[in-house]
C-alpha cells in the first residue's frame, strides 16, 4: 500500500481533505497513491509537511526506510559530519527529472550517486572560499552539478530554472533531515 494512502488510512482523513488541505488536486494525489505520476519537489514538500513527516520524500520517491539516514545540521561550524549521499542523491534525482525536457534521455543509473558526491565535495571546498553558509552553500553546490546532469540528458534550462532547482533540491534535503530527525 502506497504510505500516503496508508496515512490517511489511519488517520481516516479523506483524500479530498487531504488535497484540498494541501492545496492539489485529488486527481493528482490519486495519480501519486496509484503510482501512475511522481509528486513534483513542491508538492512533495508539502506533502512531507501536513503529514508531520509520517509520509517522508524517501517514501514518496522509494528510497529507503524513514529514519536511516544521517543528516547533517547544515548551519553547523567546524565539525561539520559529511553530507548524506542517500538523500542528496535523492533529493538530485528529483529535481533532475523535474527540470528535464520530456523527450531528454535519462542520465544513467549512477549518474545520481557521482553527482551526490560531486555536491557534497564542493559543499565541504566551499568552506573555505564563501562566506554562505547552511542551505545557500549547498544551493550553491548543488547549482553547478544540476547544470551539467541536465546538460548531458539534452538540455539547457535557464538560469532561473537552474536556481530554482538548486533551492528545491536544498530544501527537499532539509526537509528530510528534518522530519528523519523527528522519527
């Protein structure tokens, strides 16, 4: 049973309810329960939210179980732990496949965990030339990356495209870490 079905299931919350509280369709959320669509990072994230995390995006997207990654605190100073590669290359992946042109080829399979690994390389490199910290620094490593995976599946988005990618990609590994935490 999908787990947002399985969540209202036990909360006995409608999915109309549940959508309208959401701000989606009950089409969309019966597309998502179905497993005919993934939700986009926006809705995933809200997803996430209304559910107090009882749903989480590792859930949404079939990654792993909740709670077994380790995030990092990303305002933390010094003693940083490393980023987790699970949940960056999670969260990649999802951005990724929502910023691709529809005819673009698919990157291949371990395209996703080099690029987890690039981004938490620059995260750490980073350090020691920016003064961002927290989810702007990993916005701004996880921009360059976006940029060539899209470049090698065929396209070019636009910079504000670019951007946006890199924000949604940070806060959907935020939001991870976040509700993970709470489990």
């Amino acid at each position: 049973m999908h787990p947002l079905k399985q969540y209202l299931s036990e909360v006995e919350e409608p999915v109309r309810d549940f959508a309208e509280r959401i701000g989606a369709s009950r089409q969309t959320l019966y597309r998502i329960i179905n497993g005919a669509q993934a939700p986009k990072p926006a809705l995933a994230r809200r997803i996430v939210e209304a559910t107090g995390g009882a749903v989480t995006l590792n859930m949404l997207y079939g990654g792993g179980a909740p709670g077994s990654a380790d995030i990092v605190n990303l305002d933390a100073r010094g003693d940083e732990r490393p980023l987790d590669h699970g949940c960056l290359r999670l969260a990649i992946a999802v951005v990724v496949n929502h910023l691709r042109s529809p005819d673009a080829q698919l990157s291949p399979p371990d395209t996703m965990d080099v690029a987890a690994e690039a981004v938490a390389n620059t995260y750490v490199a980073l350090s020691k030339v920016t003064t961002r910290q927290g989810p702007a620094r990993l916005e701004q490593a996880l921009r360059p990356v976006l940029e060539e995976i899209l470049k090698e599946c065929g396209g070019s988005p636009a910079a504000a495209a670019l951007d946006r990618g890199a924000e949604l990609a940070a806060q959907l590994y935020l939001k991870s870490g976040e509700m993970q935490r709470s489990l």
